[in-house]
C-alpha cells in the first residue's frame, strides 16, 4: 500500500546534538556557503548519519550556531535547511535565542558540566554555584525545552530518538513527559564523573541531570568506567536501584538499560583520504622539515583536558635528561584553537604557547628545531603528520574516548602510541599503547624516550594490533548498534 506520507510520519529516526553536520557562513556578497561541522562528535557522525547514507526516515536536529546558520533558518520553512536546496541531508536548525544558547552552551555546558566530567575544576573559587549559575542554569533547561519540543514535534509515533551529550541531559525526560511513544537514547561522548566528584554539582541540579538521562531507555557510554561512573552516580545520588549484571538502573518505576558502544574508526575511509594529493603535499613538506630525524606528534584542540602543557614538559624533561637525542629528534605539537569565548582557554592556549618558546629557546640551535608548534586547524596537515609519526603522544588528565590515538596507529604503521591511562581509549589499545600517568610528567618523558629506542619491528608490530583494536567499531556500526538498542 503506498500513500503520501506527512513529513511527520517520514521521521522514524532522530538525532540531536548541539553542532551539526554542516555549518553555513556568509560569503561578502551575501550568499550562504555550506560547510562541513568540526568536531569529534560531528566528525564521527556526519557519514552514517547524514547526506546520500542516512538511513530512510532519518532527520538531525541540531542548533544554529553562526550567523550563517541563523540566516539559513529564517529562509528555510520550520528551520529545515534540507528543503532549502542545501544538500545537507534532512537537517533541521534550532535558532536558540543568542543569550540562552550562550549561557546554555558556554557556561553550563562547556564550563559546568565539561568540567565536572573532566574533573578540570583546580582552583580555591572554582566551582562557585550562586545566583547566576542558577539563572545560567534556567537557560540550559530552556535550552533542552526547544530541543525537546522540536523532537516532540517532528518524531512520527513510536519513532527512535538518538540524544546526544552532556548539553542535553534533560531531553530524555522532558522527551518522556511529553512522547512517551518515542524509543529514546542518550549517548555521552564524554567520561563521566565518579560520584565525589560529580556532587560537586548542588544536589538538585545533579540529580535533575540525572533523572534527565534517566529519561532514556537506553544510556550509551564510550567506555566501561564512564557506564560504571553514571550508575554509581545514579545509585548514591539518586537512590535508584542498580543492577550492575545486566547494566541496568531503575528509577521512579522505569528502567534503563547502560550500554558501552567504544566508537572507532573506519580505517578505510581514513586511508581514502590520507592518500589524497594534499596530504601527499603536506607529507612532503613536513619531512622536508624534519629531515631524517625521528618526529613525536601530537594532535589536540587546544582543549584544558588534554594536557598539553605537561606533554610539553615532558618533552623538555625528556630533552635535559637525553642529550644524546639533540638533533636526533623533533617534536610536532599541533594544537588547534578551540572554544575561544572562555576565558580559562583563551589562557591555556597562551601558556602553551609560552611553554613552546621556553623549550624553542633552551634547546633550539641553528641546524635544529626541537619543537613546531602549530596552531591553525588544518586536517589535511593533521593526517600528513600521522603519517610520519615515529611516536605518537596522547596524555589527555581525562578523556571519553581520543579519536587522535585510534586514527594515528591505522596511519602510521611504524609508530609507538604513549597513551594517558585515563583515556576511555586505553580500554583497548592499553595493552599495546605505553601507558602514562597523565600528571606524571616524568613517567611520560621516560615514555617518550622508551618510545623512541623501541625496536622498529616491535613498533610496527604493535601499530597493526593498535590498529585492529582502532577499527573494531567504525561509526557506521556504532550507529547501527544504537539503533538496535532502542529496537527491542
Ligand atoms: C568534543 C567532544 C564531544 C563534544 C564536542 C563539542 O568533540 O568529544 O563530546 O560534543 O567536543 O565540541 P564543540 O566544539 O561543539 O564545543
């Protein structure tokens, strides 16, 4: 039987997350470009989840976040761009009122929750929730109010809904409260916080996060400790009843199942691209910087939780207890400019270019350069320096899962991986990785320097099991195993 179907009865599955698959800029003459979303999340997602290989009936709701996007909103009907001859795929563009997004989005989600999950508060004052955290808070719940009224509106009945991250833990439940015909997940690209740690947050405002995802019915985690972490949460702070056998917590008389979905890579596409003439380009370009010396490349946004500062004293401490490697050895820190209306990261990204020239100018002679580091955004350059990577150095204090140490063994055959054990990473590359203390910056120089005498062929050795534990879950298969788990 074949009818004309409402859009509403077209959408049977959906995602929201705050960045979408595309972003649009203005270009000077006033037209819209369309470009594609940064992000681990975005990057992840964008080829199962939007364009030619979305599943049927798949729509992405996702927030306006350039002037571009709010321009395409208001000339699009309802905010869907997809109609507006875009080639986005079904997309739908919330334009969230611009001081409710940024208290939402900057001071909730990323200085707040980000926070928490990455234990990055450190300071005698920070955290400090008083009466504008609380009406910054109201902003994040009015915030998860548009996304979860605009899923409400656009899920066909009994549809499959895919939340994801910590900017929007409430939708599960305001979803529940609303559409209890829809199957609900939510997934954080996050770790998430131990319990001492996490009722830092007031008691109400933890527990509304939590009773929020609680919504689902299905919780999705990058790793077993983050999983554990949310149902120890879910236990002492909310009293719900956990079942740790069978990854269950119940609460208020419903039941949602935890999984763990460890996301990965898909190494073909990966090496697609690497191959590609300006990378090649890029190749050439940095060997001819580098020479024939041996190269550790790491590769971040210039992000609190990755720790670059102590990788680079780690480098420097390395250097003053090595001498026999002056020369022999260049260190490529790419670190690109990330989340620059924060102030905490505006300064992180200063100290690590201090730390950079400190080290540039102890070390550094005529004939050699220690230390590049880059700060400008280039993927091509990114994948150029994977590929001719000796060591890799991924030391991140916290981390969901580190895409940057699952892509780099699939790129460079012949690289040993220093991995931060507190990576959600580690979980499966650990036994091939050289596993750090991310504090202990000594531990991870005498890595680094375990790394570079290593054995070639113990290095390539380790690369191709690194690899084969990298591409275990590509995302096309992640997503489809968050799709089976709201299927039963
Ligand atoms: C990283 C994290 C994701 C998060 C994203 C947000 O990729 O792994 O969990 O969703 O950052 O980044 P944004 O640039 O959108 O703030």
């Amino acid at each position: 039987q074949s009818y004309e179907m409402t859009p509403h009865e077209q959408n049977t599955v959906l995602l929201a997350s705050n960045r979408g698959p595309v972003t649009f800029t203005l270009a000077e003459d006033g037209e819209l470009i369309v470009r594609r979303g940064g992000g681990g999340l975005v990057s992840g997602l964008s080829n199962v989840a939007a364009g030619a290989d979305a599943p049927p009936g798949m729509l992405w709701i996702c927030s306006a976040l350039s002037d571009g996007d709010r321009r395409a909103v208001r000339l699009s009907p309802g905010g869907r761009v997809d109609r507006s001859g875009y080639e986005t795929g079904p997309l739908r563009m919330l334009d969230i009122p611009p001081a409710t997004f940024h208290r939402a989005y900057n001071a909730i989600a990323n200085s707040t929750l980000w926070f928490v999950h990455h234990l990055l508060y450190n300071t005698p004052n920070s955290p400090r929730f008083d009466g504008l955290f609380r009406r910054e808070w109201e902003s994040y719940r009015a915030y998860n109010e548009t996304f979860a009224a605009a899923l409400a509106e656009e899920a066909a009945p009994g549809a499959r809904v895919m939340v994801q991250d910590y900017h929007l833990t409430l939708v599960p439940g305001m979803l529940r409260a609303t559409r209890p015909d829809l199957r609900v997940s939510h997934f954080s690209h996050t770790p998430w916080a131990p319990p001492d740690y996490f009722s830092l947050l007031p008691g109400d405002i933890g527990a509304e996060v939590l009773s929020g995802v609680l919504g689902a019915d299905h919780a999705g985690f990058l790793a077993e400790r983050w999983a554990s972490a949310f149902m120890d949460c879910c236990e002492s702070q909310l009293g719900a009843k956990v079942d740790r056998a069978c990854r269950t917590v119940t609460h208020d008389g419903r039941t949602t199942r935890v999984g763990v979905h460890p996301l990965g890579v898909d190494g073909h596409e990966l090496w697609v691209r690497a191959s590609e003439p300006d990378v090649e380009s890029h190749v050439a370009a940095l060997r001819a910087q580098t020479g024939d010396r041996q190269v550790i490349v790491r590769i971040d946004r210039t992000e609190l939780s990755k720790n670059i500062v102590r990788g680079l004293m780690a480098y420097r401490e390395f250097l003053a207890g090595h001498p026999e490697w002056h020369g022999r050895v260049v260190h490529l820190a790419f670190a690109y400019p990330s989340r620059h209306d924060l102030p905490e990261y505006r300064e992180y990204t200063a100290a690590v270019q201090r730390y950079a020239k400190e080290i540039e100018d102890e070390f550094g002679t005529d004939d050699w350069d220690p230390l590049v580091l880059n700060v400008d955004d280039d993927y091509a350059r990114s994948l150029a320096a994977y590929r001719i990577a000796d060591v890799l150095l991924v030391n991140p204090i916290r981390d969901g899962m580190n895409l940057v140490a699952k892509e780099g063994p699939i790129l460079s055959p012949r690289a040993a991986l220093v991995l931060s054990r507190e990576a959600g990473a580690a979980a499966e590359l650990g036994g091939d990785a050289l596993l750090v203390n991310p504090y202990d910056v000594s531990g991870t120089a005498d890595a680094l320097h375990a790394a570079l005498v290593m054995p070639e062929a113990e290095r390539m050795a380790r690369a191709v099991r690194l690899s084969a534990a990298a591409t275990a879950l590509p995302p096309r298969k992640w997503f489809a195993d968050q799709l089976t788990a709201l299927s039963g």
